[in-house]
C-alpha cells in the first residue's frame, strides 16, 4: 500500500502550495492508505457527536437556575475511612487514559519496525488499561445510582446533572469498550501475521482511533469534572 | 515526507509527549485540588486543556506531520463548532435571564451539600 501511495507524489511539494497540489492534481487528493482517511472522517464525525454532548451540556448548565452540584464534592472519594479526597478517582482514570495512549503511540512505533511480538504485547497493555478504565467508569456509575443519582434528578441540586453525567461518560465508555475489543482483534491479527505483506498501517489508523477517546477524555475532564 | 512511508519517528518524542501530558494532567488536576476560583480557575483549566489536547493530535496522531491536505480537511470542520459553541453561550445565558427575571427563579441558589453513603465512614464529607 504504501509503495503505491508513495510514487503518486515524489515530486510534491509540502504546506499549501502542497495543499493546491493535492487538490487540483486531478489524482488520489489524500496519499494515505485509504483505511486511514476513512478512520479520519469517521473520527471528524465524531468529533461533531461530542461536541453536540457537550454544547448540549454547557447549555443546561448555564441556563438553569437550579444550582449544579459541586463535583468536586460528588466525585470524592474516600480511602479506609479517609477525609474524601476530591476527583481522585477521575484523576487515576485520566493517567490510565495517557498511560494507554503512550503505550498505543509505543505499538505503532514499533509495528512500523515490524516488530510484531512488540506490537501486540503493547497493543494488548493500551487494551487492558482501557478495560481498567471501563471498570473504574462502572465502580463510579455504581456509587453514583445508590446514592441517588439519576437522569431525572439527584439529592444535590439540578437534576440535568444526572443526565448529563450519564449521557456524556457512558457515551464516552462506549467508546473506550469498543476501543478494547478493537484493539485486541487486531493485535491477535497482527500476531497471526495477516498485516505481514499489507503492511503495519492497521496499527497507526487503530491508534488514531484511541488517542481520539484519550482526546475526547481531555475534554470531559476540563469541562465536566473539572469545571 | 514521512507521511507515506508511515509516520516514524523517534521513540524519545513519544516518551517526552507522555511525560508532559502526566504533567499537565497533574497541573489540572491540582486547580481543583488547591481549589482556585474565579477566572484564575477557568483560565488555567482552558490552557491545559488545550495543550494536551494539541500535544494528542499534533503527536501522538501525527497531524503535525501530514500534508496540509489531510490537515484542513480534520482541523477545517470542527472550526464551525465555535460558532455554535458561541451562539449557544449566548442562547443559555438568555434563558437563565428570563428564568431568574420573569419566572422568579433564585440565581444565587447553592447546591446542597454531598454526603456520600460509605460502609464505615457515612457523613465524612462534612
């Protein structure tokens, strides 16, 4: 794949004089492998889907005039009878999440070199960190349902709260479960050697698609828990 | 151009973008944990933010390194979300407005306080 992407624009230039190459050459406009555009489109679109979320969830929050309850206060969490320490269990699943994208980052780097043992075996890691994440997202969803919180209401102050929690991280979960079993059906592919001759772009556009779900957690993080 | 050999690079630049983000998650993190209010908070909050998310895409998804082509077409769209972020402050502020002028809502209203229902420490937030 790459060897044919790559004679189509030897003599390319790069920035935008390379942008009005790449449009009006009347050839293939993007020289990636196609996967990875495709994977990029999916991923504006997605992009779109969460800010769609959040908007919807900054515009609750600044409209109503109920008070929102304070999460710091609600996502505290106690240690062998320990003073609360606020959020620091969303702060343990933000490091798992960058912990993830490093290791991904690492197995892309490393299927480049066609090291395929390595690959894996770092491929499997990022996938069992996020599985880590789903789990402490499912320990919190807990905690919150007995204490009360639902999408209509909460013990504490604007029931969008709830709502918004909900729709937002279990959104997001969704996105991270799928990131696992993505993750491991191709690291058992590129085990088994099906990317031998195609080549290790599986493992970059896989990747792109996880560090979008670190991304989207950046941003969940600053304006949901943090804000 | 590494784009069309794939995106190769060197190791080290992934083991420093990984260092940083702990940082600057660790940063963020500790606006909340020193509790900082007022635009100080929200500042902070917004350039952190900011930098990861730019370090995740220019880095660790290799937008820094892709032809300006595939560039625009991914960072192009996302532009039009600003104005419906911007419409939509405006939008929320306006009914909250109406809700505290017209329907006698309380906008200085407080949130109760948390109480979290644990095995051995009930009460313990307060």
């Amino acid at each position: 794949m790459s060897d044919t992407a790559a004679t189509n624009i030897t003599e390319s230039r790069s920035g935008m004089a390379g942008l009005v190459d790449d449009w009006t050459s009347d050839k293939q406009t993007y020289h990636v492998p196609w996967g990875k555009a495709m994977m990029w489109i999916f991923l504006v679109s997605d992009t779109f889907i969460f800010t769609c979320f959040l908007v919807g969830y900054m515009t609750v929050r600044t409209s109503t005039a109920e008070p929102w309850p304070v999460p710091a206060e609600v996502f505290a969490l106690s240690f062998f009878g320990s003073d609360p320490i606020p959020l620091i269990l969303i702060a343990i699943m933000t490091f798992i999440l960058i912990t993830s994208s490093g290791t991904m980052a690492l197995a892309v780097n490393y299927g480049y070199r066609k090291d395929k043992r390595m690959t894996a075996i770092l491929m499997m890691v990022t996938a069992a960190f996020g599985a880590s994440f789903v789990g402490m997202q499912a320990f919190e969803w807990t905690k919150l349902i007995t204490e009360g919180v639902r999408p209509w209401g909460n013990p504490w102050g604007a029931p969008q709260f709830g709502s918004v929690f909900f729709m937002v991280t279990g959104f997001h979960g969704l996105h991270v479960t799928a990131g696992v079993i993505y993750l491991s059906i191709v690291a058992r592919k590129v085990i088994k050697g099906h990317y031998d001759k195609k080549g290790f772009e599986i493992v970059e556009i896989t990747g792109l698609y996880w560090h979008f779900v670190d991304l989207v957690w950046v941003f969940i993080f600053a304006f949901f828990y943090l804000w | 151009m590494s784009a069309e050999a794939g995106q190769q690079h060197p190791l080290g630049i992934y083991l420093k973008i990984w260092i940083l983000l702990f940082v600057l998650s660790t940063l963020s993190y500790l606006v909340d944990y020193f509790n900082f209010q007022g635009l100080l908070r929200w500042s902070l909050i917004i350039i952190f933010m900011l930098l990861k998310a730019g370090f995740i895409i220019a880095i660790f998804m290799h937008v820094m390194w892709e032809r300006m082509a595939l560039v625009l077409t991914i960072l192009g769209p996302p532009v039009a979300l600003l104005f419906l972020i911007g419409f939509m402050v405006s939008e929320g502020h306006y009914t909250f407005g109406a809700r505290v002028d017209h329907f006698g809502a309380n906008p200085n209203a407080q949130p109760l306080p948390v109480t979290h229902i644990g095995a051995d420490h009930e009460g313990a937030s307060h």
